[in-house]
C-alpha cells in the first residue's frame, strides 16, 4: 500500500541515496481535488509517489523539489488559478493551494522518528513553523493545537505552525468470516482500514480463506472486548446467525465505534430489534445501528455488497 507510505517512501529514498523531497498540501481555498496533510514524495531523479493535486501542479511542484535538494532549503509554493485554466493544474473549478517543500537531508533524523512512530501505530503530530522551519513531533498531551487536530484527524494551520495528524489506521473489525468478508477486508485495506475477522466457527476462519489477515477464533463479544474498539473503529456483523451477531451488537452498541452495520434482511432486523429492546437496550441506543447494511444501490454480488457496505462505512465517517 505504498500510496498511503508517503513518509516512509521519502526516507527509504534518501537512505539509498537517490536524494527526496515532501512535498504537503498546507492550506486550500475554493475547489481542490486533495485536502490539507496531502503529501508527494519526489527523488533526485523526479520519481513520484502520492500527489497533491489532480493535475500538472505535480510537475510544478517536482521542479521545484529537484531545486530545493539542491539548496537543502524548504520553501512554500503557492498556485492559483481561474475556472478557465483550473482543469489544466488539476483543479477542478478553481481556487488555490499551498504547497509545503521539505527536502528530506536536513530533516531526516526527524522523519526516521516519525516513520517509526507510525510503524509503531502510535498517534503523533508533525508541527513545522512556517516562519523558521523549525520542526517537532507533538504526543497526545504536548500541545492543545496538535490535540485538536489529531482528533479531528484534519491538517491545517494553527498560527505560524502548519499541523499534520498523523493517526494509527482506522479499524474495521468484521463478525463472520463470511463469502462477503472476502472481498470486504480487501477493499477496506486498500481504503486505509486495518482490518480485523472474528469467527470462531474453524471451517469460516480458516486461514486459507483469507490469507494474511488476522483472524480471531474467540466468541464475538469476548474479541471485541480485546479489542477496545474505539471511536477510529468500524463494527459489521456478517454471521447471519443471532447466537454470534447478538452478543457482537450489544458490545459494539455501547463501544465508542463510529459505525456498526448488520446484515439482514428488513424481517430479520427487526427480529433483532425485538431482541435487544428485551435486553434492555434503549431506543437511541438500537438507531445506532445500519441495517441492512450497506447502501442501496441494487448489489447482489459478495463483491457489490461489500462496495456498498465500504460506501456507507465511507459516508458515516465522512459526514456526509
């Protein structure tokens, strides 16, 4: 997944000494295809890995790289432009981007800790003032600033200092090792999630069904409580059977995860309903959960149903 190792690419670059830059998205205004934290790493040889924008603001953005390992010398770029001509630097409707350029030599050291604390799937902050260039890594604790942008896992700048979250992957942790977690754990990796299978049934989890992935053969609410799902963590119960969904949903219910979705029919959700009203559970409580899961567009493969549950993962998180 080397998209998202944009760190990690820039120093494994200056380690074979090919030469890199970073290259950050600090600020946008107006229409931009990639948000604030976005990041390309260059080599001295004009390689590149991620992206900043849509469009030739890249080959802007490398020439200026290849100019800033040269001095050692970071430097703030700035590109705006009009309707008429956004298309043609890869912004779809216009507007304007700051792009940070850090090359790599004079921050290395920095960059080695920072890789290996995301290695370590520990949060932390990279903080750059943009005055000076003075750098720091900020811990949950150190700074309110990098605390609130860590939780709100969004860049931007905060003063003179422009602040990158840099969070542990979020987690997507299935209940049912399922024909639909096949393809469901796939996708949600190449989203960023750092999944998890829970099935204690032997034939279900058997490593040969989904190899690589880690697959935990305890009773489902007795996984979860291991664990901790917290408020970067998805839920989805896939079984089927209410012996394993049910004890699943009612430790996820009142877990901090930000989403959970089951799957079954209308007929079968409210079956479950029933159940957890017996149990206790209150009526806010039960609307927390998606059912059926995943959006309705119409999926009949384990394949579509896991875009439309990856989807509605998507638009919970986001918002939207």
């Amino acid at each position: 997944m080397m998209h998202d190792q944009i760190p990690e690419t820039a120093l494994a670059w200056h380690r074979e000494g090919r030469g890199a830059a970073l290259a950050t998205v600090v600020e946008t205004w107006g229409s931009a295809p990639r948000q604030a934290g976005s990041q390309l790493a260059i080599s001295g040889a004009g390689e590149i890995m991620g992206s900043v924008s849509g469009g030739c603001v890249e080959g802007a953005v490398v020439v200026e790289a290849l100019e800033a390992m040269q001095s050692g010398q970071p430097r703030l770029l700035s590109f705006g432009v009009s309707d008429e001509t956004a298309f043609s630097v890869g912004l779809a409707c216009g507007g304007t981007i700051r792009v940070l350029l850090e090359p790599v030599a004079p921050m290395a050291d920095l960059l080695a800790e920072l890789v290996a604390i995301r290695a370590a799937r520990r949060p932390v902050a990279y903080a750059v003032d943009l005055t000076d260039w003075s750098r720091a890594l900020l811990s949950p604790g150190d700074a309110a600033e990098a605390d609130l942008r860590l939780r709100s896992d969004k860049a931007g700048v905060e003063g003179a200092r422009f602040i990158a979250p840099h969070n542990p992957p979020l987690r997507l942790i299935v209940v049912g090792a399922v024909h639909i977690a096949q393809p469901l754990v796939a996708m949600a990796r190449l989203a960023g999630y750092d999944p998890t299978l829970i099935d204690p049934r032997e034939t279900f989890g058997a490593a040969e069904r989904f190899p690589g992935e880690v697959i935990l053969d305890d009773w489902p609410d007795e996984a979860l409580r291991r664990l901790a799902p917290d408020a970067r963590s998805a839920i989805i119960t896939l079984t089927h059977d209410s012996k394993l969904d049910d004890p699943a949903i009612a430790f996820a219910l009142r877990s901090e995860c930000f989403y959970l979705g089951c799957l079954g029919s209308k007929k079968t959700h409210a079956a479950r309903v029933a159940r957890l009203q017996a149990a206790g559970f209150s009526e806010a409580e039960i609307a927390r959960i998606h059912a059926p899961v995943g959006l309705a567009i119409g999926a009949k493969t384990p394949a579509e149903i896991a875009i439309s549950i990856l989807a509605q993962v998507t638009a919970v998180l986001r918002g939207a």
